[in-house]
C-alpha cells in the first residue's frame, strides 16, 4: 500500500497543497502503538500490521515501540507472546522491504488488580528506552483509580519510569488539570500525548487539555496509538494541519532519544 499522501495526491481527491513530506520524521520514533498482529484491539493480521507499518513509515517515523494491551482477564498478553509476535512482524516487515523502520515492542499495562500482582510477584514487565525502563501505563478512561499514585511508587521503587499514556483522555481529570500537572511535578511521572488529540480525534475537552499541556510544556512523549487505519488517515490528514502540531514538536520531547 502507498503511503497515505501519495494516494491522496494521486487520485487528486484534496484541491489545497499537500503538507510537507514526512511530517513526523523529526520524531524518530513513535513509542506508542498497537501494530503486533492479533495481540489486542490493534492490528488482526501481519498483514494488517504491514498496511500500518508503511503508513506511519510514510510519514517519516524511523522507529516504532509497539504496545500491546495488557489488562486483567481481557489482554492475556506476557513478554514471550509479545516477543513473538514482534518476531513474526519483523521477518513480515524485512520480506516486503520494510526493513529500514526499526521494530521493537513494550506494553500498554492498565492499572488493575492484575498489574499489582506481576509487580508483587516479579513477573517481568516489559518496557521501553533500553536502560531508561520507560514502563506505559494507561488507567480508566471514565473512574480514577484510588491507587494511582501508590502504584506510580511502587512501580517507581522496583526501577521502573512510568509514562503516563495520553492523560488528556481521561475524564476524571477535567476541571482538574493541576491533578496532571501535580503527576509530573511531585510524582515525577512522565506524560504521553497522543497525537490525534490535537486535531480533536477523541473529543473536543481532550483536544483541549492537549492544548493546555502543550502550552504548559508538560509533554515528554508523543505516540500515534495507531489502532487501524483510520488513525493513520487522521494524522496524514487532519493532525498534521492541527494548529498545535508545530508548537508540539518544539518542545524538547523524548521520542528522538529511543
């Protein structure tokens, strides 16, 4: 599949000019997305996950961190499932010519009963950034967790650094932002913005809350959180163009150090 914006250009479906070629190269990498086939709500196949691989190529991403679910009785996922996969897509990606987009994976761990019980146990927990051991955690979209911050202090006291996944979606956190910022400051946790927030992709208040973390330099990683292809249509099409997105990639974000 070509990318996204030569086929837009080549069935000259958009009458304005094109945005420049591979906006999103000066990240490096995106260090948050669900391509790994059959693992999760993202990508069903290999070929699903090749379809994707080359979009997000296409917009200039050198590297990809790939995330899979892992949550409670839901997403069953374990480092070696993960790993497998990421294998599978790997010799997938170098036999159609893909070669040149590192793949490398972690996980998405919700924070449930069962993410205490791996980190009680020892259970390997899988993450990003080499010796960095970024970790991402994503919680309820809608209740906030009571354990939030004592999970963010045990996780923080077995060596890990947790990144926070897109806080701008949660809604317990409206009308409540110095709550995210207090996340940052105190708790030294580190924050994930999602790209597609900027063109409004989720809603209107988590565009919003997007906007204020951006303009309060509170974004230390961006990722896509590609899921399928109407992600990727979202960032060639609409994100790119975000009044925001300029502003997002002047700040000194970590993505480029992976």
């Amino acid at each position: 599949m070509a990318g996204f914006w030569q086929r837009l250009m080549g069935n000259k479906t958009v009458a304005d000019s094109p945005p420049p070629e591979q906006p999103l190269a000066g990240l490096v990498a995106d260090m948050h997305s669900h391509l790994l086939p059959g693992l999760d709500d993202g990508a069903e196949t290999v070929a699903h996950s090749l379809d994707l691989l080359r979009e997000l190529r296409a917009l200039g991403f050198t590297k990809l961190v790939m995330t899979p679910h892992i949550m409670g009785d839901f997403y069953k996922n374990t480092p070696e499932g993960v790993r497998a996969a990421l294998a599978t897509l790997r010799a997938a990606a170098s036999e159609a010519g893909l070669a040149d987009v590192t793949l490398e994976c972690a996980a998405e761990y919700y924070l449930d009963e069962w993410l205490g019980r791996k980190l009680a146990d020892g259970t390997e927990l899988l993450t990003f950034g080499g010796e960095q051991r970024y970790l991402l955690l994503e919680t309820s979209y809608l209740n906030e967790p009571l354990n939030l911050t004592s999970t963010i202090f045990d996780l923080q006291a077995a060596g890990y650094r947790v990144v926070l996944a897109h806080p701008e979606r949660y809604v317990y956190f409206y009308n409540r932002f110095a709550e995210i910022e207090k996340l940052r400051q105190d708790y030294g946790v580190l924050l994930q913005l999602n790209l597609n927030s900027l063109a409004g992709y989720y809603s209107p208040a988590a565009r919003h809350v997007a906007e204020k973390l951006i303009d309060g330099g509170l974004v230390d990683f961006v990722g896509t959180d590609t899921h399928h292809l109407r992600h990727t249509a979202a960032l060639a099409t609409k994100t790119v163009k975000s009044a925001y997105f300029r502003k997002l990639l002047a700040l000194p974000l970590l993505n480029k150090t992976l």
